[in-house]
C-alpha cells in the first residue's frame, strides 16, 4: 500500500507511528495520523486544519479529552493524565488501517496518482466510529468541513 504514498504521505505516516510512540501507545491509531497531518501546518492536509482552527494544540487537547471521557465512561477518573513512558515499537491499529485504506480509496476516486496528507486527512475524517468522531465534534467541526476545506486548499 505504501508504494502509493508520496513523500509527504510517507511522512505522515511515520510521524503518526512517533505520535504513538511517544504517547506510549502500542498500536498507531487514526487519533495519531490526525495529529500527524496537524503537525505540519504547511502541508495540504495541515493547512485545511489549520482554516478550520484544527491547530496541533487543539488536536491533541480534543484527543486526551476524549480519551478522558472514555476513561469515565468505563468508570476510571482521573485527577490528571500521567505521561506514558514512550514505547519500543508500534504496530498499525485497525482505525489507523482503516483510514489508510480510505485514503487509498480517495486518491483512486480523485485526479492525483499519489496520497498525501490531504488524502490521509480526508481517510482519517470519515471513520464514523472511534475516537476521531468525538475530536471532531470537540473541534466543531464536521467531515463535510474537512473536505470543503481541502478541495478549497488544493
């Protein structure tokens, strides 16, 4: 699959196994690719976050929220996320596959031959279950932002 993937694509997909890394998670997820792409506000992808108000910043603070309210969900309170000791390796999620495979299939259905982080942005949007759903709706915003945005970056 990644054969497909330009330079930049390459690149969110590496930074988003470091985002994970670093927050000592196991497994790459879609949450991780999200603050991959907002990382890089230069980017195609980085930018459409960034006209929606989607800093890094923001993205990560919509994350952990969200993560908090899973915690509570479950029945766990917590006065404060400690900091996870950085972890060894990362496999690949299934959120975080799962937007890879819709980027694919955005690239397919679009004019461009590669996938960029515009594309994994819009893969990464459209889950309708996870994590990703409840950060966007922390930011305010929807898919259907995301994608105007893009195509008004291109």
């Amino acid at each position: 699959m990644f054969e497909r993937f330009s330079r930049e694509g390459n690149a969110v997909a590496l930074r988003g196994q470091e985002v994970a890394r670093l927050a000592g998670s196991a497994t790459t997820e879609a949450e991780h690719l999200l603050i991959a792409i907002a990382q890089v506000p230069a980017s195609p992808g980085g930018r459409a976050l960034a006209e929606l108000g989607a800093t890094e910043e923001a993205v990560r603070a919509a994350v952990d929220a969200e993560f908090r309210a899973a915690l509570v969900v479950a029945g766990v309170e917590l006065p404060e996320l400690a900091p996870r000791r950085p972890t060894m390796s990362v496999r690949w999620g299934q959120s975080a596959k799962l937007a890879l495979e819709r980027a694919v299939a955005e690239t397919l259905a679009g004019p461009g031959r590669s996938i960029g982080s515009a594309q994994i942005l819009l893969g990464v949007v459209a889950a309708e279950a996870g994590v990703v759903p409840g950060v966007l709706r922390a930011l305010g915003i929807t898919p259907d932002d995301v994608r105007a945005a893009v195509l008004a970056t291109a």
